[in-house]
C-alpha cells in the first residue's frame, strides 16, 4: 500500500514539476527515479521494522561512570537516546546548536520520565562547520580524559541545495565530514577508556538510504547536478565505510576501541517533514513507521550490548547483526573514501591533533 501511495505521488509530483519547473527533463526524471527507488526501500524496510518487531529490544545495564557523548540530543531519536543512558547512570555529553535546549533537557526529564541518574553537560555545536567542530573537541577534551561512547547521531535529510560555511554540500558535510572530524578529535579519548574486557565504542547513525548511494570522487559536492535524496545516499553510505575502515584500522592497531554503523528504522522524526510523503499523506508515517523510542533501540544496543564486545565494524539494524550493502564493505572503497577525506580535512595521520 506505502509504494503504491508513494509512488502515485512521485508521479504526480513528476508531471507537476516538469510544468513548472525550470530544471531540465532529465534532472527531473532523475529526482523522479530516487523517489521511486527511496519508495521502495523504505516498503522493504517497514516490513523488516515489522516482522523484526520482537528482537529490536535492549537491556539498559548500569553503567556507573561512563561517559557518552552525543551530537544532536535535544529530539527525535537523539532524545530518547539520552533519556536511556540517563537511566543507566551514564553522564551525557551533548553537543548542539541550542544550548538552552539542551540545559533545559535535565529538570524536564527528572521531572516527567522521573529518572533520577545519570547528568547532562551541554556544549555548542554545528555539525557542519569545521571550525565549531573542532572548539566543541576542545572543550571536551579539556573536561573529560576519557569516554567511553561516542554516539554520532545528528543529520539532516533532503534538503536544498546549500553549501556549509566550508563549501561541502550540506548533507555531506553535517552527516559524514563533521562526524569524521570529530571522531578524529576524540580518538585518544576513546582510546584512554577502552579495555581488553570492555571497548570504548564510536556509533554512527546511517541509514538504509546507503544501499542507493555512490561516493562521487569526482564531484562530491554535486555540483553538476545535485539530487537531495541521491546527496543524502552519498553520505550516508560515506559513514558505513568509515565505520568499517576505522574498525579494521583499530584491529590491526591492537587499539580496544570498536566501531559500529546502525539503521534505526524507519521512524517518525522532523526529517520527514518537508518530504513528498509526509506532506501528502502525513497519517501514514504516524501509522506505519516506528517512534523515535523505538528507532533509539538499535543505538543503544550498539552502544551498550555485552553480545557485541569485541565485535565492531558491524551493521545494526533492530538490534541485530545485519548485512549492508557490497559497496559498504569493499575495503578499497573504504580506503579510498579515507584518504580522500583526510585530504579534503588537511588530516596527515589520523587521530593526532590538527
């Protein structure tokens, strides 16, 4: 029923914008083609949200003194996530745009989810600009010799053609080269708090859009024509293959820190907001896809599961082992990707200061 709606949107969507768009025909089939493949994988994976309903649970342990940071954990998935290490007695980094939110955050939840344990700390974040990517690091670091999680979670999807202030394309720039820089910055961190027994663990959120992404090498930027859902395919397939080369790369360095890509699920979250979809038929998203409490599930189980101690470099997907996509574990693609984002990021040897 979803690709049947979704699609007959996309075709309408198709005819209205070739009336009145200025664009040429072929970018316009083009967007057409990615609404269809999106329509399409998100059918497949509701149906996986569904018959995988009973095994995307997580046990919450106590985890006295740990230290998790997180970008993006004011709402959405983000929140829920905070508000379950919280119960756990884990202390919580959060690095945002909105500070106050994010201080605000503490009183409300002791006061409506009644926990007790756990703390906020609040730092200024954008993501996407380099520059406060790095001062956030440097606050961090500053206050905390170790942490034990490093949850990479804020995104945006779909969204217009815009360049952040370093002039990389938006969604790559805040999904995958933001988080790269920051792992960089916070891996002698990582590395302090992990042991033989219990490894420090890096999350990043990506998504089953991977599956329909290409790095484009040649033109990252998508400069010569830019689709937002194929944008967002790029970076979020550009974080599973970090994720995998990152993991392997602290293997063979005999470092205890393990790294894990996750697929929340498809969930009702802000991001949907200004899709086709949502805007022609905003009920099915809230009768269809899972809610952020359930989409904050697999992260955790990430994060947190003794099933996964010393078994990074895999794919979360409803709090299970799953398989990606083959472009995400082809090791020369992974490679390749690295060493072009450390250029792109003036990185001579990874994890070391700029």
């Amino acid at each position: 029923m979803i690709v049947i709606v979704g699609c007959s949107i996309v075709i309408l969507a198709t005819i209205v914008a070739i009336m009145r768009s200025k664009k040429p025909l072929k970018v316009i089939l083009a967007e057409a083609k990615f609404e269809m493949l999106y329509n399409i994988l998100g059918s497949k994976y509701l149906m996986h949200d569904f018959l995988m309903r009973k095994k995307n649970r997580v046990d919450l342990p106590m985890k006295s003194g740990k230290t998790a940071l997180i970008t993006g954990g004011t709402r959405g998935i983000g929140l829920s996530v905070v508000k379950h290490l919280l119960k756990c007695d884990i202390n919580v980094i959060i690095g945002c745009r909105n500070v106050q939110a994010a201080e605000n955050l503490l009183p409300k939840i002791r006061e409506e989810d009644e926990i007790k344990t756990g703390n906020i700390e609040v730092h200024q974040l954008d993501i996407s600009v380099l520059e406060s990517v790095r001062k956030f690091a440097e606050k961090v670091k500053s206050k905390h010799e170790q942490i034990d999680y490093l949850i990479n979670n804020a995104g945006i999807m779909f969204g217009p053609q815009v360049e952040s202030r370093d002039g990389y394309e938006s969604q790559f720039a805040t999904n995958y080269l933001g988080h790269f820089l920051l792992t960089h910055l916070l891996l002698p961190e990582l590395k302090k708090a992990g042991t033989e027994t219990s490894h420090s663990r890096i999350v990043n959120v990506s998504s089953c859009a991977h599956v329909l992404g290409n790095i484009h090498f040649e033109d990252i930027n998508f400069r010569n024509r830019y689709i937002p859902a194929e944008a967002y395919a790029q970076s979020k397939l550009a974080q599973i293959l970090f994720s995998n080369f990152l993991n392997a790369l602290m293997v063979k360095e005999g470092e205890y820190v393990q790294v894990h890509s996750v697929h929340p699920g498809v969930v009702n979250t802000d991001l949907f907001n200004d899709t086709s979809l949502k805007t022609v038929a905003p009920w099915l998203p809230k009768l269809f896809f899972k809610t952020p409490d359930q989409g904050s599930y697999p992260i955790l189980y990430a994060c947190l599961s003794p099933l996964l101690e010393g078994k990074g470099g895999t794919y979360i997907h409803n709090c299970v082992e799953f398989t990606p996509s083959e472009k995400a574990l082809d090791a020369d693609l992974q490679e390749k990707l690295f060493n072009f984002t450390k250029k792109l990021l003036d990185i001579e040897k990874f994890s070391t200061l700029l």
